[in-house]
C-alpha cells in the first residue's frame, strides 16, 4: 500500500512537470495539477483493489479440511477460545457455539495503547499514551466431508486510533495458528481471491474526462492566446 502511494505521489509530480513545461509552457496552470491527479488516481486506484483482495484473503481465508471428526474440531476450538487472552487479559465470549448448524460465533472486546506526539511548536511537542478500543468479531463454520472437518472462519475488527486497518491482525493470526498446532496443518477447499482488473469505476472515468478538459483548455489558451 505504501508502494502505491509513493507511485501515485511520483506519477503526479511527474505528469504535472511534464504537461506544465512542454505542453501549456506554464508551471501554474490547471492543466499541469490537474493531469498529475489523473495520473495519480490511475496508479493509485489498481493498489487499492489489490489491497481489498488482500484484505479480504486476510480476514476470509479458504476453507481448510483438517483430518479430524468435525465434534472432534467443534470443541477444540471451543478450547481454543476458552485459553486465549490478550491484551490485560480480555477473552473471548462465545455468544452462538450451536452443534445443530454447526456455528460458532465469538466477540472479542479489549483496550490497547498507542503512542502520538502533540504540540504546535517544536519546543512544547510532547510524547504522550492514549488508549483506544479494539473489537473482533468471528463466525466459524464446521462442514464434514469424508470423515474429516471443513472450517471456514470469517473474521471483522473494528479499531480506534491511529492505525485502524491492522490494529488487530495479530488475534487473527493467532487464532489461525492456534487452530493449526491443535488439528495438525489443514489442506486448502478451494483457491484464495484473485485480483482481477475490472472496468475503472464511474468516478475514475469523470475524474480523467474533467482533467481532459482542463487539458484542452489551457492547450487552447496557450495556442491562441486569452
């Protein structure tokens, strides 16, 4: 992601210069900023995709079959939940563990701490703590297929703060290796979600004409003159 937003920085300042200085021979125009946030949005939005994808990959992973009767799976990771503790020690709650639909619903509540600086000037910065709430949410499906256990988990995490996306990526990972050293390592059901180009977005598309026609107009007035 950082990636992308160095690229879109990069291709603004370079289209910008590049529109600015050869086509409307003018560093101020509108042209020139203008085509540099088109090509910016262009290089910008593919990495926002991909990161969706990845996103999703992340909290949805493919279904895994463990070579275990799923009552067997059902209460280990039961177990599972009832052990782990985090952060001042908050713990799952089970609010759904139902044999009949085979579903386990859990929440996870807890406080973290995170570290900012403020100030106004350079002498009175200062270095403080706050702390912001986290929440993650699990559904967990058990299906049986050949004697074995098909578990699919999907998680959501909500967080507060500075970093709002990955805040809670190491409880996800957490339960996925809890899951792994209890049932052995599982064989994927299924493929993970690719990234596919799709047609660009409506809002792309008016973006670039607007910076089309900011475009014509300087190129206009630089040719013919006010």
């Amino acid at each position: 992601m950082g990636l992308a937003i160095f690229g879109g920085i990069a291709a603004f300042l370079i289209v910008g210069a590049i529109v600015s200085q050869t086509v409307v021979h003018d560093s101020y125009a509108q042209a020139g900023w203008m085509s540099g946030l088109v090509a910016a949005a262009w290089c910008v939005w593919p990495a926002l995709k991909g990161h969706q994808i990845e996103r999703y990959n992340i909290l949805r992973p493919v279904p895994k079959k463990y070579q275990i009767p799923w009552k067997n799976a059902f209460g280990k990771v039961r177990e599972i939940l009832d052990r782990a503790n985090y952060k001042m020690g908050s713990r799952w709650h089970v609010g759904t563990a139902d044999t009949q639909s085979r579903h386990i619903h859990a929440t996870l509540q807890f406080m973290d701490e995170e570290g900012k600086f403020e100030g106004t000037k350079v002498e009175n910065i200062q270095y403080r703590t706050e702390r912001v709430r986290r929440l993650v949410e699990l559904d967990i499906q058990f299906g049986d297929q050949d004697d074995a256990t098909v578990i699919q988990l999907d998680f959501k995490t909500q967080a507060e703060g500075n970093n709002p996306i990955y805040a809670c990526d190491f409880v996800v990972q957490d339960i996925k290796n809890a899951i792994e050293r209890e049932m052995g390592p599982g064989t994927n059901v299924g493929n993970p979600a690719e990234f596919a180009l799709e047609a660009p977005p409506w809002w792309l598309l008016g973006f670039t004409a607007f910076g089309l026609m900011a475009l014509w107009g300087d190129v206009m007035k630089a040719v013919f003159g006010k």
